[in-house]
C-alpha cells in the first residue's frame, strides 16, 4: 500500500482526495471522527512523497501507539523512530510536522524536540 492509499484508510478520504482535507481532531473532543488519528503536515506528506516512503496501515498503528507513549510521558514534540524513518512529531497536535528517512537524515541535527520514542 503506498502512502495516499494509507492515508485515505486513516482519514475516510476517497481514492484521489488529499489526506489533509481531514481537519485534525483534539483527543476528548466532539469531532466526530477518530479522535487519536494521526495527521500529516503538507510539508511531512511533501516530504513523503518525494523520498518514495511509505506507511502502510502496520506502520500507522505502530506509529500511533508510539505517539501515545510520547503523551502518556508529557511530551511536546518527539522523535519517532519508526524502522528506517525519523519522524518529528507534534503530539499536542497528533501531527507529523517532517519525515525522513536513514539516508537522508544521517547529516542532519533535530532540533526543538523533547523527546525520542523508538516504535517496536
């Protein structure tokens, strides 16, 4: 499964539409939806798209319990290990802000973040 295909199973959203056009919904409130989805920046999809990266529905639960752990902590903004992926994550906000993978993340420093989770 690529990674619109995966977002389109996490959001509801058609074949074809925009993983984003889901407004994010805060845990504990009356949205309607999946309150503990995890939602994608334009920048973090951008990002995804154009390393060729993909979460499949396995990697999302994966994802999503890590997030869980990181608030279960008090974190802020946290560093998902996911396998081959280091994603910076919003976890007040449940929102991938960047992702990218071992190759292109080896030069590079993360900054503004509180904490690390690796995913199992």
């Amino acid at each position: 499964m690529n990674f619109d295909a995966a977002m389109n199973l996490r959001t509801g959203a058609a074949a074809g539409a925009s993983p984003l056009s889901t407004p994010p919904v805060a845990p504990g409130s009356s949205g309607g939806g999946d309150a503990f989805a995890i939602q994608f920046s334009k920048h973090a999809t951008k990002r995804l798209e154009q390393r060729g990266l993909d979460i499949d529905a396995e990697r999302m639960a994966r994802l999503e319990k890590a997030v869980g752990q990181a608030e279960a902590k008090g974190s802020k903004d946290s560093l998902i290990l996911l396998d081959e992926l280091a994603l910076v994550v919003s976890v007040q906000n449940r929102t991938v802000v960047t992702a990218m993978d071992e190759q292109s993340s080896k030069e590079h420093v993360f900054t503004n973040i509180d904490s690390v989770v690796f995913a199992p």
